[in-house]
C-alpha cells in the first residue's frame, strides 16, 4: 500500500500553505521550516514555491555564528539554537517525487533568469496534515541549464561523517542516492525536462507566515513513510 492509498484526502489544493521541514540529524525535532505554498499535488509529485521574504527558521551556532562561517572542524559538534530570518532574493521552486530521497530546487536570477537545478539529498519526505517533514544528508548536486552538473558540499558530507552525524551505512545509502540522482540528471526526464524553469507563481499569492507552532510536536505525527524508505 502506498503513502497516497494511506492518505487519500491529503492532497493539498494549489495556493495551500503548508511548511516544507527537516529534522535535526539523528534526532526527532525540526531545526529548519520553511512556509511554501502548494503549486501542484498529485500521485506523482508534489510542487511548492517559497517566496521571496518568506519567514524561515534556521539553526545558527549558540554565540550567533552562522552555521556556513564555522569551520569545517568544529561545525558540527558545536552547541546550536534556533534562529529566525527571512528568505532573501529570488523565491525557490521545490520539486518532490514520492519515495525519491532527494528534492530538486529551482533558482532564478533578479528579471527571472534561470539559474540552475539543485538537487538536495534527503529522506524521502514524511507527509502530515501540516505539510512534509524530511531530514536534510548534506550532499548536493548543482545542475546547469545544459544539464553539465557537479557535487556540492562533499566536505560537509564528510564531516558530518567524522561527527558521528552519520554512519557508515547512512553513508553508504546517501552515495547510492547520490548516483541515482546523477543518472536521473543524465537520462533527463521528468522534473528536469518538464519546463518548469519557465514557470512563475501566481501574483495574487501572499507570503505565507510562519506559525507559532511551526514546531509542534510530535514531528512525525500523522505522517505516512513513502514506499522504500529506509
């Protein structure tokens, strides 16, 4: 039985806003939320836009440090706390295939010039009536218009590798996801070639607010595991 046969009535109707979250690693509570409204909902993809000015949370180092400024080393094993800000620039389009362990992100540059695809690794996502909730594996791949691409963030992969944030078969399992990824960008097919650069989101849409409760336990509550995940 698949996630959708679990949960017939949960498909989100286009301009719902749902949040769009993930899991701190190895634990249950959400460290990153991102309000999105739903711009497609069916058996085989779910697709929402996060606006420019969206009001996200964050996990930021526990003196106010950014976490990407932190070097490498000590990344990962020091303290943390939850901080708040606004997404700046260009908004994103994010594109999710049930079961997939990946998602894959549009940007665009300032006049809606496109950017690139970025295919965010991750647990296939954990669907709830309050939206999805995944949990992020830190390799990435950037993928060009002409479809050249090349991986991002191997160094964070390895170090959270070395902070016990993984282990040696979730390592494994994010590697074998990495290279389905890579063969999905070359064959590609659908979401890459279905022309979505070419889509813009409706205007009458408002910023979604993040909700107090962004955060309300139990973070896998009412959720639906999508076939094959681990």
């Amino acid at each position: 039985m698949t996630a959708e046969q679990l949960a017939p009535r949960q498909r989100w109707a286009t301009g719902t806003q749902i949040l769009w979250r993930y899991r701190a690693n190895g634990a249950e509570h959400p460290h990153i939320c991102r309000p999105v409204t739903v711009v497609r909902d069916t058996a085989e993809l779910l697709a929402a836009w996060m606006a420019p000015g969206t009001p996200c949370v964050r996990p930021e180092l526990a003196d106010g440090t950014p976490i990407s400024r932190e070097p490498l080393a000590t990344r990962y094993t020091k303290p943390r706390r939850t901080a708040f800000a606004h997404w700046s620039g260009m908004g994103v389009l994010k594109l999710a295939r049930p079961a997939e362990p990946w998602s894959v992100w549009l940007f665009w540059e300032n006049g809606w010039r496109f950017k690139n695809f970025y295919v965010n690794l991750e647990e296939p996502r954990l669907r709830w009536p309050g939206g999805v909730d995944s949990e992020d594996h830190f390799l990435d791949l950037a993928v060009r218009p002409d479809g050249s691409w090349e991986w991002l963030d191997e160094d964070e992969f390895a170090a959270a590798q070395h902070a016990g944030l993984l282990d040696e078969a979730q390592a494994a399992r994010i590697r074998e996801a990495g290279r389905q990824a890579v063969e999905a960008v070359r064959s590609w097919g659908s979401p890459f070639a279905d022309g979505w650069e070419r889509w813009r989101p409706d205007p009458a849409w408002p910023v979604p607010e993040l909700p107090d409760d962004w955060d309300r336990p139990p973070f896998n509550a009412c959720a639906h595991r999508p076939p094959g995940a681990p």
